[in-house]
C-alpha cells in the first residue's frame, strides 16, 4: 500500500479530540475593534472588492480569537478568500490546514498544492518546507507525517499533564474525579492520541476508563475500536472476532443513549 493511500484510510476513524469550551470560547478583547474594522469593511465593500489584507486579518482574527471567539470553518473561508487572490500568508494558513486536518480532513494533495503556490508568492516558510530535490512527493508526505506525529506527541505530553494536575487536584479522590467532565474527556484525549501513535494497549485503557464512566465521546470510540482492532482484541485480550462485533455494536448503542436490554 502507497504512503499515499495509508494516510487517506487512517483518516476515516471517527476519532476526534473533544476541545475544552473554555479553549473554544476564550478571545482578546483587547483586539475587538481590529475584528470589528475588518468585518465592517467586507460588508461595506463585498468580498470581491475588499483588499487582500483585510480578508486575511478577518481569517487570522477567526483562527487566534482576535476580538471574537475562535472559529475556523470561518478562518478557513476568509482564508481561502485571501489565498485565491494570491496572499502568500493565506495560502501557507492553508498547507496547515490541510496538512493537519483544521475543521476539514487531512488532505497531503492540497496542502502541497498550496505550499507550492505559497511559495512561488515569496513565503519564505513555504519556501524553507517545500526545499526539497527535485519535488519528491514521497519525501514531502514523509515530512508531514513526522509533523503530524511530533505534534500528536506534544499533545499527548500535555494532556497526561492535565490529567495529573486533576488528579492531584481532586486528591486522587476517584469518586470526585468520576464525576469530574474533565476528567472523562482527558482520559478520552489520550486514548486518541495514542491511538493515532498506534499504541493500542494505552488506546484501549484509556478509551474504556471514560466509556464507563458514561462518556459518549468515549462510547462510540470504544466502539469504533471494537470494530476495527479485532485481530489486537482477539491476540492481546483472547476476544473473538464476533464478540468483538457484538461488544460494538453495544457501545455504540450506548454512546446515543440506547442501554442494552439484555
């Protein structure tokens, strides 16, 4: 199998980090008139006939929470905007994009696409990132997947950080952790990030520690994982493959509510 084709079948867990509100949700005041100002403009103006920097500094306001809350499917449009009018600083927003999966799916074909156009514009980050002989496409996904699995670590790092500091927290007091949100969606965290690293047995661990303690997120992965690591299941945990279906089956049903009746 290609690098290529690997990279789009990992893509189609459903797996997702489930983000903070508090991180969603927390903007600089500070910058709202900035904010303000460039959306005044495009209104007035229209898309079509706003500068080019007006439109890339609405992007980066959505994208940083500068004076609104932090919004990409937003940031993306205004970045796209921008980028199709040959804005070198939209057009390498959109290789990260791509590249790591920001509010649309990983995509290595279109974040090269516009690294390369990024670079042709005079960005000298695309410029740095896309060096490479004679434009070797098998280098380049290479590349990106070291990203990609660089940034996995650090977030792994950091929420098993999170997950400590609660824990001391709540003076390891597991009855007060177990009905902690944060606590169930820190264990979910991990189990996705170690899932993307390939490391199964932590994977499993963490998934099910949220999953019984009633988290959907969890639920549903666990199943998912029931679903699609049954050969590590039947090895590691002596599960047969139809236990493995019918157990996911049943998790899934309870990740939407439904509780098993038998």
């Amino acid at each position: 199998m290609s690098k290529k084709n690997k990279r789009i079948d990992l893509q189609q867990s459903p797996l997702d980090l489930q983000q903070s509100p508090l991180d969603l949700q927390q903007f600089n005041s500070d910058n709202k008139d900035l904010y303000l100002k460039y959306k005044k403009i495009i209104n007035k103006n229209g898309i079509n006939k706003t500068n080019v920097e007006d439109i890339f500094n609405l992007g980066l306001c959505y994208e940083t929470g500068k004076g609104t809350l932090i919004n990409l499917k937003e940031s993306l449009y205004y970045y796209n905007q921008a980028a199709n009018k040959n804005s070198d600083k939209a057009q390498y927003k959109l290789t990260k994009f791509y590249e790591y999966g920001y509010d649309v799916e990983i995509n290595i074909e279109e974040a090269l696409k516009w690294y390369k156009l990024s670079a042709e514009n005079g960005n000298k980050k695309a410029q740095n990132d896309c060096t490479l002989p004679n434009n070797n496409l098998d280098i380049v996904i290479n590349k990106i997947e070291i990203n990609e699995d660089t940034k996995n670590k650090t977030l792994l790092s950091s929420y098993i950080d999170k997950l400590n500091n609660l824990v001391k927290e709540k003076d390891n007091d597991n009855t007060l952790l177990h009905k902690t949100k944060r606590y169930k969606k820190y264990n979910y965290n991990i189990g996705v990030l170690y899932y993307r690293l390939k490391q199964l047995e932590k994977t499993f661990e963490y998934f099910e520690e949220a999953a019984y303690l009633k988290y959907p997120p969890a639920r549903k992965a666990l199943g998912y994982f029931y679903n699609k690591e049954k050969d590590f299941l039947c090895n590691e945990k002596g599960i047969s493959h139809n236990d493995s279906s019918e157990i996911s089956s049943i998790w899934y049903k309870l990740s939407k509510g439904v509780e098993n009746s038998n």
